[in-house]
C-alpha cells in the first residue's frame, strides 16, 4: 500500500507586511518549508523549515489551505507564520533568502502554481482553501 507524503510550507510575514521568500536552484523563488519528519508534528515541521532554509524564527499563527500533489503523492499544509527573531541567512539549500511585498514576491515567482498559491493566501475570503 502506498501512502502520501506530508509536507509543510509557510507563507511568514514581517512587520511590514512582506512576505519571506526562498531561491530554490531548480524552482525558483517560493515559500520556506519541506517534508514532516517521523515524530515531528506540523506546527514543529513548519518552525524548523523555516529556521534551516532562512535563519528566521517564527510562531504560527494561522492555518491557511492544503494542497494535494497527486503526481508526487504529496499533501501539503500551508501556514501563516510571523517574524519573531533572527537574521536572514542564505542556506545550502537556496540560492537567496528575502522578503518581498506581494506583488514583487508575485513577480518573483516563476511557477504558476506558487503564484496561485500565494494570490489564495493572501484573499481572507478563500481561507481556508483547498487545492
């Protein structure tokens, strides 16, 4: 029996509203985030990813949507997280770490489907959303 895989993304803003991006080499710029490890729960999955792939430390503060990656048999829950602390670090994982404002972060974004993602986040009216 095959199962899906559980993985975590999160949309973290600062206090001014921008929203945290990371490069990847092959995806390009889009949300911190990665697969839930054995024992790990969501929340600490989310906090962790974020922590590795950019330097900053976050509190969750709200559930946002899931998506299913039928092809890659992969769930993902998507969360809003908020600046608490840290600095901007470049990670092995990412080409660049940065917080853009919505419509730069959208400009940013080569993958439609990250540009979907974020345009759901960002309407309260969709929230919570399945994709």
């Amino acid at each position: 029996m095959l199962y899906h895989n559980l993985a975590v993304v999160v949309m973290v803003k600062n206090n001014d509203g921008k929203i945290l991006l990371v490069d990847h080499p092959y995806r390009g710029w889009e949300f911190p985030g990665g697969y839930v490890n054995r024992g790990e729960t969501i929340k600490e999955a989310a906090i962790r990813e974020v922590e590795e792939e950019t330097g900053i430390h976050i509190i969750i503060s709200k559930f946002l949507g899931i998506e299913q990656d039928v092809e890659k048999m992969t769930c993902i829950i998507i969360l809003e997280g908020a600046t608490v602390s840290g600095e901007l670090i470049h990670s092995d994982e990412h080409k660049g770490v940065e917080y853009f404002s919505v419509d730069e972060a959208l400009n940013k974004m080569e993958i439609q489907k990250y540009k979907e993602r974020l345009k759901h986040c960002v309407m309260e009216e969709n929230i919570p959303f399945v994709l």
